[in-house]
C-alpha cells in the first residue's frame, strides 16, 4: 500500500479530557437537583407573570401567596445554587465561588424578608427603601463576583457558560438599580441553564456524554 509521507495522520492528536470523577454525587441525585431547578423556574414565573397581571388584567395575587411562595422558592433558591457550587467545585475544580456564592444567598434571602415585613413602605422615599436599594446593590455585586468566578472557570458545558454569563447579567442590571425590575430574566435564564448543567452532570455519571 502506498503512503503519502506528508499526509496529515489518521489518529486523533488530542484527546477529549475526560470527566473528573463525582464520588460523592451520583446520577439520582443530580438529576433531581435539575427538577428542582425546573420548579423554581415555573413558580418563579408564576410570581412573574402575577406582577405582570396586575398593571394589565388588574388581577393581584394574594399577598400571603406572594410573601410565602417567594420565601419558600428564595429558599430553594439557594439551596440549589450551594450544590451548583459544591458540584462545580467537584466537576471542574472551580475554585473562588464560596464567598459570592454566600453573598447572593444571604442577600437574596434579607431582600425577600424585607418584602415581606416593609414592602408597603418601599414605595416611598425613606430608610426602607435606602435599605432595600443597597441590598440589590450587594447582591448585584455578589452576582457579578459569582459570574466572573464562573466564567473562568475552563472546559464547562454550553449550559455551564449560559449560568455565568446569566448570573453576570442579573448582577449588572441590579447594581444599576433603573433595571433591577428587569433582573429576573437573565435569572430565569440560569436557572433553567442550571438545570441542563445538572442533567448533562447525570448522563456523564451514567456512562453518556
């Protein structure tokens, strides 16, 4: 058989890195992680899409509905972005996420506590709304923090990347203040990228790519 001596070689040169090893996570639990991301996404937007309601159709939701369930999914909230975290920090060894990822969980959480006991009064001028301004500013910060962290972070998922650059943009338009009404779009955005980064996590653990 005749060879070509400066034909390019027929092997791969570089082989695809293959996956860190997850002893600690398995497939279940990962998986289930993403369906609760899917569900803070949906009840999410049905807070959304309440507030929307009111300036079109006129129709409110229930203030106690809207107080608890936005409590209840800030909570799982956060919860499942201490796991992202854990898991990124397993998966791609992403290292400096600890401290931001705190900051938006503790901050997020105050924020919604202030809803619950003030938001009657951050409509007019005074400490409360002072208060509640500077509390989207240093989550804002804490996002933008968490987002540049995240994109650093080398060889991620498509979905992976999505997180970061969502979280980034969810910072900017808080700390800006004139678009932090706008912020949980971007953030409606990661969350659902989230959840593929949980589910792409199951099926390397489960043998497929």
């Amino acid at each position: 058989m005749d060879e070509n001596p400066y034909a390019p070689p027929q092997v791969e040169l570089l082989q695809p890195e293959a996956p860190r090893p997850l002893p600690e996570w398995s497939a279940g639990q990962l998986r289930l992680l993403g369906w609760l991301s899917l569900v803070g996404f949906l009840g999410n937007l049905v807070l959304l899409l309440g507030v929307v309601s009111i300036g079109w159709f006129g129709i409110e939701l229930p203030v106690a509905y809207t107080d608890w369930s936005g409590l209840s999914l800030v909570l799982l909230g956060s919860y499942v972005s201490l796991r992202f975290k854990v898991f990124a920090e397993a998966r791609f060894a992403a290292t400096g996420l600890t401290w931001p990822t705190w900051v938006v969980v503790v901050t997020s959480v105050l924020l919604q506590v202030m809803l619950m006991t003030v938001g009657d009064q951050l409509g007019s001028l005074g400490w409360e709304m002072a208060l509640y301004g500077s509390g989207l500013v240093l989550c804002g910060a804490g996002c933008i923090w968490l987002g540049v962290r995240l994109v650093k972070v080398p060889d991620t998922y498509a979905s992976f990347r999505v997180v970061a650059g969502a979280i980034l943009v969810t910072g900017v338009m808080l700390v800006s203040l004139l678009l932090a009404a706008l912020s949980s779009l971007p953030a409606l955005v990661s969350v659902v990228a989230t959840a593929l980064v949980f589910f792409r996590g199951a099926r390397e653990l489960e043998g497929g790519r």
